[in-house]
C-alpha cells in the first residue's frame, strides 16, 4: 500500500492545467462500445477508475488501444467483436462507472448481466432509476442477489419520468434511447457537464438529441447500433478538481493559474468560493480561457440579509456539485465566520468531518446531513485515513494548508478520481511525497 507524506504551510505557486472530466470519460468510454466501426476518445485522465473500466472492455472483447504507446489519454476503441455480456464481479466490485455499461450493452447486443457496482462508500447509491428507464424502454429485468439480468429483443422509445435526476441513470437511459426505434423523451434527466458531454458524442455519431444542458431531453433513436456513424470525442476538463485546485490556493495563500478552464461549468462553484470570501478570474489566452487565483484572499464568509447565518447545500445541477461538498467544506475551515453545510443526497459522505475535527477544525456535526463549520481554525498535520475520492481530496487539501506534517493513508481512493495527484502538486512548489508502507 501506499500513502502520502505532506508537509503543510507552503504556498502554491505556478500553473496546472486540470485533467479531463472523470465522470465524463467513463459514461463516454461505455458508450464507444456502442459503435461497431471503432472511435478515438481523447482527453480521457490516466486514473485508477478508467483503467478498471478498460479492464471490462477487455473482458467484454473490446480492443483498446493508445494512440501514443503507453498515454492512456487518447485511446482507440474497437468493439467489433464483442463476445460476452457478463461482466466480472471483481473488476466492476470497484468501479461505480460499471454501472454505465448497462445502456451501453443493452444497446449494442441486446443484453448484459451487471454485478453490483462499486465505488465509494458514501451512502445508499440505488440503482432503481437505472432499471425503471431501461424496462421503460422495452427491457426485462430480473433482479439477483449479487446483480442483474437485463435483455431487450427490440429498444422502443418511450416516454420517461425519471423518479430521481440520477446523473448515470440518465446516461444508462440516453445511450438504450439512442439506438431504440421511435422517440424516447427523459423528464427529470440529469444535466451536469458530464451529462452534456455524453450527449455531444452521440449527436456527433448522427443521433438527434434535444434538450441538451436541461432537464427534459428529446432522443430521436436511430433503430439499431450500426447506424452510429464515426466519431470521435474529446472529454472536456474536469471542473470538480479544477474546484479543488482553487481551494488548494485558498488555503495555502498561494496564487496559481488554471489553464484552459470552461466557465460556464463553474458559474455556481464560483458563486459557492465567493461567499466563502475565494475569490478567482478569467483570463483569455488565445483561444482557451484561464483561471488565476489570486494570493492573499480576503477568506471572510458573507452571511446572509441581517447577519443571518448562511447554508451552502448540493444539489442537482445547475446547482452545487456534490461532489465538491467535501472541498467547500475544508476552505470553510479556513474563513472567518460559521456557516452551515447540508449535504443532501449522501448520508455518509460527512463522516470524514471527525479526521478534520481530530487537525483542529472546529467542526459540529449535526446530522450525517448537515454540519456546522465555524472559522478560522488552525490546522496542525495528522495521520489520516482516506475514506473515498472526494473526502481523499480534501483531506489532501487539509495537510498542505495545515502546520506541520501530515500522513495520509489509503490513497488508492485519491488516486481513483486525481490522475499524478502528487507530481502535480510537486509541480506548484507543494511538498508531498507518495511512499510504500
């Protein structure tokens, strides 16, 4: 195994340029297997979760290959031959993102066998939503103790409510709808970044899909998988680390540039780190667009009309990220001022909150929903114990801006979610070594 060594209080200085989004490369990696002629998938981060789940393309048949030897960036993928539909428990065990090969399969061989998916531990993540859209779509299910059967002879578009906006129950039910006969329209989609970005790459392989960046989506399906024409796609850059980079020069009062940033993605991000008092801007460098984030924040928490104590909650986009709860959460820590933070969907995902408290935070768990974050307090390093990608993050983000030396263990979960965490971090001038133990 493997952990982190950090030694906190040195500013960050210089300039990264964020990965490609996570939650848009899995979904968008699943639905290539969909296109029998093959396509290039570029921009994909080198991370633990994606090399699971080119694992399971393997094991289905499917042939993925770097463009560059050895850069799992841009990759080729050649479904031609697919000859399983069984999916191994002890890859997909570790990978939420398996869960997305259920749309995918379904719609290019008729049928899958999905063991129950992994991923982090941060409360109840049901699947409900997934297999409601797919039996809508003409599907039968049958449900196993240790996963679930799914076949359709023919996908027929339907009309769909989704029960709950489920980022990848929407993703399961785009890519079914897109190779279904008729029309198939999705009430209460998901419509974060990721979301979108899926939808882009089967609009380019010639599926007509309105509706995109809202809750109500469109699908004109195309009867049958060998009418996807080649395509090609380019996963953008993932706004939920490029949140934590900004919290990471929050919290060591450093200034660093984020390269090649899509606003648009970080309007309520920005509006969150704004009444924390983190403050950032854009800067046009030819055709990108940059992130600088200044030295020397003002770090106060902006209260509500009348002095009131403010909330800052997740919820489905365009809304706060959850994902980015566990970030906020750590910055907060460092603001002057009390604030609560209620986070909805997970009911576990705030249990990492007693390992900062154990730094120093001053920190009131209220609920496994809703805590109370009073600044600033000093933090002071620890040996800590990662319990899932976000939270790993976080308490990354802890260390290097807390006095002293921190230990962070069971990094597996980081480097799940953050390709190189380290070597990037080295390279803005942090102190963070990753050593075996």
């Amino acid at each position: 195994m493997e952990q982190f060594i950090i030694q906190g209080g040195i500013p960050a200085k210089g300039s990264v340029r964020p990965q490609g989004n996570k939650n848009e490369a899995l979904p968008v990696v699943c639905a290539a297997i969909m296109n029998p002629v093959g396509t290039t998938i570029r921009n994909i981060p080198d991370i633990q979760d994606v090399r699971n789940l080119i694992k399971l393309l393997e094991h289905l048949g499917v042939k993925v290959t770097p463009v560059r030897k050895g850069d799992f960036h841009d990759l080729e993928i050649d479904s031609s031959d697919i000859h399983t539909q069984d999916l191994p428990e002890e890859i997909s065990s570790q990978i939420r993102g398996s869960v997305t090969l259920m749309g995918a399969l379904l719609g290019r061989t008729g049928k899958i066998y999905l063991p129950k998916p992994g991923g982090d531990k941060i409360g109840r993540r049901r699947i409900d939503t997934h297999l409601m859209a797919m039996e809508a779509l003409g599907a039968t299910v049958h449900v196993e103790r240790t996963g679930y059967s799914i076949e359709a002879k023919q996908l027929r578009g339907a009309e769909i409510l989704l029960d709950e906006a489920s980022v990848t129950g929407t993703e399961n039910a785009i890519m079914a709808a897109s190779v279904a006969q008729g029309i198939t329209i999705i009430e209460n989609a998901a419509s974060e970044p990721h979301v979108q970005g899926l939808c882009r790459y089967m609009i380019a392989q010639g599926v007509k899909i309105e509706g995109v960046g809202s809750n109500l989506l469109t699908i004109h399906g195309i009867d049958g998988y060998e009418n996807l024409k080649p395509a090609n796609h380019t996963i953008g850059p993932d706004y939920l680390e490029i949140g934590s980079f900004i919290s990471i020069a929050a919290l060591t009062g450093g200034e660093i540039t984020i390269s090649d940033v899509y606003p648009r993605d970080l309007r309520m991000i920005k509006m969150v780190f704004e009444r924390l008092g983190i403050v950032f801007d854009y800067v046009l460098n030819g055709s990108q667009t940059d992130l600088l984030v200044p030295a020397k924040q003002n770090m106060k928490i902006q209260t509500d009309v009348h002095g009131e104590i403010p909330k800052l909650d997740d919820a489905p986009w365009p809304a706060f990220p959850a994902d980015m709860v566990s970030i906020a959460l750590v910055a907060a820590t460092q603001c002057d001022g009390t604030i609560l933070i209620h986070e909805k969907m997970f009911e576990s995902r705030l249990y990492f909150t007693d390992k900062l408290i154990s730094m120093g935070a001053k920190i009131v768990l209220c609920d496994p929903h809703r805590a109370v974050i009073i600044g600033p307090s000093e933090l002071h390093g620890a040996t800590l114990v990662s319990p899932d990608i976000r939270a790993g993050m976080a308490l990354v983000i802890a260390a290097l801006g807390a006095n002293g030396e921190s230990h962070i263990q069971n990094i597996v979960q980081v480097d799940r979610g953050y390709e190189k965490i380290d070597e990037r971090l080295r390279a803005l001038g942090l102190e963070i070594k990753r050593v075996k133990v």
